[in-house]
C-alpha cells in the first residue's frame, strides 16, 4: 500500500475519536502537511436564506480576516470554484480548473487575486454532496500544492471523513444505512484499497458491468452518491474494513 494511502487510513482510524471540528482540521493539516497545503475549509457551497454567510461554514484554517473579507464582499455569489463544486463531484485544483472568464467575470478576477493577497495562491476543492442533499466541499491549500494526480482519490476519501465528521460534531443526523450484501461488500473493499472497476471484476470473476451495478445499490444503501462517498461510509460504519 502506498504512502499516502497508509496515511488517509490513518487519518480515517483518528477522526472518528476527535470531539471538535479544530481537532478535524489539526488533523488534516497533520497528514498534508508533506504537500505543502496549511489552509483548510469544510463548508457548504451556498447558505441557506435563513443563514447568514458564516453560518454555511463548518470549519476553517483560513488566513485572519479571509472569511471577514470574502463575507463582506459577498464573494460567495461570484466564487467560480464554488459554481464549479454544483457541476462535479470529482477533486479539482482551485481557481486552475474552476473556468470563469475574465472579461464577463470581473469579480471572479478581483476574487482571485484578493485571495493571492491573503496567501492563497494554490489549493485543492473537493465537492461533497451530503446526507442533507446540499452540496459542500472541503479546500485544502495555500501558496503552494504539490499533488501527485495519483494520490487524489486517497485525497478525496480523507476530505469525505473530515466533512462527515464535522457535520456529525455540528448535530447534523446521518442518513439511515442499510445491510449491504456480502458481494458488495468485497466489491466495497476491493474499491478501498484502490483497485480499478475492471480489476474489481478480474478479481471476483464478474464483469464490469455487475461491478457498477453492485456499486449503485451499495450508494443507494448508503445513501452515497459515489462510490468513493460510499466507501466512507462502509467504513465509518464499520461495514468493510480494507
């Protein structure tokens, strides 16, 4: 297994234990630390029209009057990595790969670089549908990432723990999970420790095909909406344990 694995199965084994959201980010910072990242944000993309700004934050290690800026500027509304999280559900670089156009989008711009003036030159959003339907995300960044591509997924899987767990501290109910399957489960498994659709297959002598199939009823169960989501929670709950 490699490094950055081991670590995001590390990180999964303490968060569950930590009794407040700063110990969650701590904790976070403890284990990115190597790639270069020292901010961190769990949040909802968009406030409720009952909440003030702030409220929509969970928790954050952001530069001193960062959010004090974004909040009084209402940069919420213009944020193009925001927008970018209610498109996809896949780990993209901030700013980099959130497209917004510079001429029609002049607050986007001023966004930008009010950030790189706080230190935020670099970073890493993950989007996160939660148990309540509504769309968060986890940022990890600072001046400078340096991510392998390749170690996203261990990436993503440790910023679905982090968000889980401080919903869990803010009150937020879980989704009700039901029994998985025994097949499901080792399809589960075999997918936690990173193999491929297609050599989830090899492994279990089915086809790749059933492997998806398996996979949506295990996100159904769970209440997922991918399959890295449900891995999380399989193993949250003690359901698989790769």
């Amino acid at each position: 297994m490699d490094v950055i694995r081991s670590r995001a199965f590390e990180f999964i084994e303490t968060v569950q234990e930590l009794s407040d959201t700063a110990s969650v980010l701590d904790a976070m910072g403890h284990m990115l630390g190597q790639y270069g990242p020292d901010q961190f944000c769990c949040a909802y993309v968009a406030p409720l029209s009952t909440e003030a700004l702030r409220e929509a934050v969970l928790g954050h290690r952001l530069p001193p009057g960062f959010l004090d800026m974004y909040s009084t500027e209402q940069f919420v509304w213009d944020d193009p990595a925001l927008r970018h999280c209610k498109t996809t559900l896949r780990p993209f670089r901030w700013f980099r790969e959130a497209p917004f156009d510079p001429v029609r989008e002049p607050r986007a711009v001023e966004l930008v670089h009010r950030a790189r003036d706080f230190g935020l030159l670099d970073g890493v959003m993950v989007p996160i549908a939660s148990p309540s339907n509504r769309i968060g995300h986890v940022f990890f960044g600072g001046r400078e990432v340096d991510l392998p591509e390749r170690d996203l997924p261990a990436l993503h899987l440790m910023a679905l723990y982090a968000f889980d767990r401080a919903l869990a501290l803010r009150g937020q109910p879980e989704a009700q999970t039901l029994a998985l399957s025994l097949r499901e489960c080792e399809v589960l498994t075999l997918a936690a420790i990173g193999r491929s659709t297609d050599e989830i297959a090899d492994a279990l002598t089915i086809t790749p095909r059933t492997v998806k199939a398996h996979v949506k009823s295990c996100c159904k169960k769970l209440g997922a909406t991918t399959r890295t989501q449900a891995v999380m929670i399989a193993m949250r709950d003690r359901i698989i344990s790769p």
